[in-house]
C-alpha cells in the first residue's frame, strides 16, 4: 500500500466514526510525537501549527508559480527560506546548516541521464527539465553535475554565502569549466548555457569580475 492509500484509508475510518474520541485523541497524539521527534521541535504530543507545517503534504506551489529572484541575499531569501548555520571549524568556507531546514528543502534530483543531485525542493523539477532540453537542443551532455554544497563563496569564509548552499545553484563539468577560462564545452556548444538564461537561469559566466562558466543559479 502506497502512502497515499493509507492517509485516505484512515482518514475514511475517522469519516465513518470507528475512530472517535479517545481513540482518535490518542492515534493523534502518538503520531504529532512522532512527527515532532523527526523534526526535532518541541515534543508535546499537541497537533498544533507547527507540526502539521512539518508534514509537507504536496503543499508547495507548482514549480512554475515560484517566482525568480534577484541574486541579493535578502530577495533569495524571500523565495528560498532561512536557515541558521554554523561555520566549519577544520573545512575552510564550509557551514552546517540546521538540521531541520535541509530535511525540509533538499531533495535528490534525477536527470535524464542517469545523473543525480541534491537541490532546493522548489527548483529541482525546473533543473531537471532545462537540463534535458538543454542537452537535446546543443548535443552536449555533463558527465557532472553538482548542486547543493552548504559554503561560502568561492570557499572563503570572508565571503557571502554562495547559492549553493540554499541548493538553488549548480556546476557542471566543474573540471573542463574553470573559472576565466573559455574552452570548455559551454563555449562549444552554446545552446546549452541558452537554454538556462532563456529562463532567467544566471550563467556565471556573465559575471564581470570572476566569471564562472560551470555554474548556473536559479536567480536573474
Ligand atoms: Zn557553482
């Protein structure tokens, strides 16, 4: 039985009155502990806002309908959410994002190809479909991809965060796309970067001071 079953199953028991009252009280209780030890929030076994807003029952807006910010820390913020970090003692530029935010936006993204990621939940369906056409339309396929990495720009501490550790952001072919260079195979085949600023997809290959051909970020 697939979850979607079950939810409905049971919701039809509560409909129909075999789960009432104490009963219905103490299988709710039971599952908000549950939800809260899973989530890490307060553990009192109470069904209010805060645990049902852990469930994410397919309450996220189509990816169409998520707007495209500017790249100003304040506007990705505002689509993408908030987390509280702490910085890595031994690895330079690198944070640890709170626990509960990763579980909640971080989700595996299966390409095409057989390739594979993690990213924000609200622009893995969007990279995944530019990433085909992108590749159909230029014939070239990465061999690499990678996303969602919780650091600093350019792995300095003294820097911003980078997008990439809200998994809005990701490289390819990081090996054969080294930052000032031009020979990689962007550059050879084009249509491929198109297709991702024809979205409003940056290429930070547009940036002035430190271009960065491997990467691509869902702000404009
Ligand atoms: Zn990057």
């Amino acid at each position: 039985m697939n979850d979607d079953f079950k939810r409905r199953w049971n919701l039809r028991q509560v409909e129909s009155g075999v789960l009432e009252g104490d009963a219905l009280g103490e299988i709710i209780r039971r599952g908000a502990l549950a939800v809260q030890a899973d989530a890490e929030i307060l553990a009192d076994g109470l069904c209010g806002p805060d645990t049902v807003s852990q469930l994410d029952l397919d309450r996220d807006p189509p990816q169409s309908d998520v707007p495209i910010p500017r790249g100003r820390r304040a506007d990705i913020e505002r689509v993408y959410g908030t987390f509280d970090y702490e910085e890595s003692e031994d690895t330079k530029g690198a944070i640890i994002i709170e626990r509960g935010w990763s579980r909640r936006n971080i989700v595996k993204v299966d390409f095409f190809n057989g390739l594979y990621t993690y990213a924000h939940k609200l622009v893995a369906r969007e990279m995944a479909e530019l990433f085909e056409a992108a590749c159909l339309k230029s014939g070239y396929t990465p061999e690499k991809i990678w996303s969602w990495v919780p650091r600093h720009k350019r792995h300095d501490p003294k820097a911003g965060l980078s997008t990439h550790a809200w998994g809005i952001s990701f490289d390819v072919d990081s090996a054969k796309h080294r930052p000032h260079t031009t020979d990689g195979p962007l550059f050879r085949y084009p249509a491929w970067a198109k297709t991702f600023t024809d979205a409003n997809w940056t290429w930070g290959q547009h940036w002035t001071r430190y271009p960065d051909p491997m990467h691509f970020q869902r702000t404009k």
